[in-house]
C-alpha cells in the first residue's frame, strides 16, 4: 500500500478553482516533487494532506489514516513548512524555537542548532521584525528539528537567497538518506530536480503529468548544438536529413533534435564538415514540463 495515497481528490471553489479528481501516490522514503504556477492547486492539495481541509469527494491518506478524520494523530508523523508563514505571539525565534520544542516533547536541540548553523540563522532575532527570509529559515528549523519521518514542505525556499536554497537541498538530501518520506511543492525546477525521485505537474487543479526524475534526466532524446566555420558549409548542412530545432545564419549554428540512435549517423555525416565545435544540450524537466504545460495551454 502507497505510503501517502491521493485518491479522486475533489474540492470545487466554483469558476474553475479547487482540485480535479487527483489521483497520484508516495512510497515510504520516496522524495515527490509538485509544481505549478501559483494558483495551480499546490497550497490547497497539501492542505488536504495537513487535515486542514475537508474534501468534496475522494480522499486523502497517510500510513492508511484519512487525512481528515485522523489529522492529529497524522500531525505527529509530520513536519510541516506553510507557504504563508504566520507566527504566533513570540519574542524571537529562540522563543518560538523553545515553546515548538516542548510541544513536541523535544529534550535535545542539538539537531535545532546544527540546522540554525547551516542556515546563518540569528533566532534572537525579535519575531516579528525577521525578514522574510529569516522566518523561513526560522520556519524550516521548526520543521525538522523533531526529526519526522515525514515531512510537507510547501515552496519551502520563499525568500531565501541563491546561497541558502543551495544549502537547504544540502539539508534536504541528507534527509532524504535518512529514509525520510518528503512532499515538497515549489515553482523552481532546478530545486525539485536535484531533490525529488518523482515530479508531479499540476494546472488548474488537475494533475497533467507524474515523471521519475531519472526518466528525464538520462532521456534518449537530445538537442546537439553545432557550429560550422564557414557559412557554406553551415548552408549545405541544412540540407541533411535531421530534424532542426532551430537555425542560426548569423552565428553558422544550429541545434538539431534527435534520439541515441540516431547518434552514430550524425557523426558520419560530420566527418564531411569543418566544424568549430559540438555540445549536447541538457534536457532538464523544467524542458520536459514546460513543452507538457503549453500543451496543455494550446488545447485549453
């Protein structure tokens, strides 16, 4: 049995908000990747997921509980990162952090003060005054310093520089070899790529896409750019038998679109061209989810 499981997720807002029949599942230790434009249904699915909200229809399970009829015992598994962070009444962090800790039942804070570390965290910091970056930060030591076997992060890296969402994958992965079941929403591809085995597209509340990570990365299909020392033999190149993605007169180049088996015939063709170089452009899954994404928009 799937370890989280969304199942005929309904909940209609009315005027075409909400969620559409979701259907996906996590496997216990498995790291599961949600993107989407805002407003796409990332916050409402992970409020479902929180016990927060009730559905229409379908249901929402975590370790066989229902979400919803059983969301505080499901809390207790659970660190839980909000997209609208909203503290309450707290000097500073370190107070928050200390009032969190004994909810918790926490006793050691050391795995608190080496997460602080990492993140370049002052929580003596009054509360309400932070940054917005600072009460992220405050807001992810506060996820994971009880150590949960699960954790619901929606678009954990908000207001963090490059430099900290660099050190928050860090932080991620080593959760990750931990065992950890992580839910992670987010608009950056780069963040759910280097983190997630399975990335999940949302639009308009209606799932578009589950994809394996690896599946996209080590695709047989690629995009080769090519650049040609003379104009001449650019133009007759273009007269070969390949799929052009896209041709650059001025600069003699071109990109070519083509599978691994396709590879050995470009390579022979080129023994007859002067070239100044070629490079294989990596197909990353924002190019796999974006190519999906209009799509979907251009048959909307």
């Amino acid at each position: 049995m799937p370890y989280i499981e969304i199942k005929h997720l309904t909940k209609d807002f009315g005027d075409g908000k909400g969620l559409f029949n979701l259907d996906f599942s996590i496997e216990k230790g498995e790291v599961f990747g949600f993107v989407g434009t805002n407003g796409a249904g990332k916050s409402t699915t992970i409020r479902h997921m929180m016990g927060f909200l009730k559905p229409k229809s379908g249901a929402v399970t975590i370790n066989g509980m229902n979400c919803w009829t059983n969301s505080a015992e499901i809390k207790k598994l659970i660190g839980y990162i909000p997209g609208e962070i909203a503290f309450p009444d707290a000097p500073t962090g370190t107070e928050f952090l200390r009032r969190q800790a004994e909810l918790l039942g926490l006793k050691d804070m050391s795995y608190a003060e080496s997460i602080i570390k990492k993140l370049q965290l002052d929580p003596t910091a009054n509360l309400k005054r932070m940054s917005k970056g600072m009460k992220q930060k405050t807001a992810i030591v506060a996820a994971l310093m009880a150590d949960p076997e699960i954790l619901i992060l929606d678009e954990p890296t908000t207001g963090l520089d490059p430099l900290m969402r660099a050190e928050f994958v860090n932080i991620l992965n080593e959760e990750k070899k931990k065992g950890k079941t992580i839910f992670m929403s987010s608009h950056m591809f780069e963040e759910v790529e280097h983190t997630c085995d399975k990335v999940a597209l949302i639009k308009d509340g209606k799932l578009i896409a589950v994809k394996a990570t690896a599946e996209v990365k080590h695709s047989e299909d690629k995009v080769y750019k090519i650049e040609f020392l003379s104009h001449e033999d650019y133009q007759r190149f273009l007269s070969e038998p390949f799929e052009f993605a896209e041709k650059r007169d001025s600069q003699n180049q071109v990109f070519l679109k083509m599978n691994d088996r396709e590879i050995n015939q470009l390579f022979r063709t080129l023994k007859g061209y002067p070239i100044k170089f070629i490079a294989e452009i990596k197909y990353t899954l924002e190019d796999y989810f974006k190519g999906l994404y209009e799509g979907e928009t251009s048959n909307a």
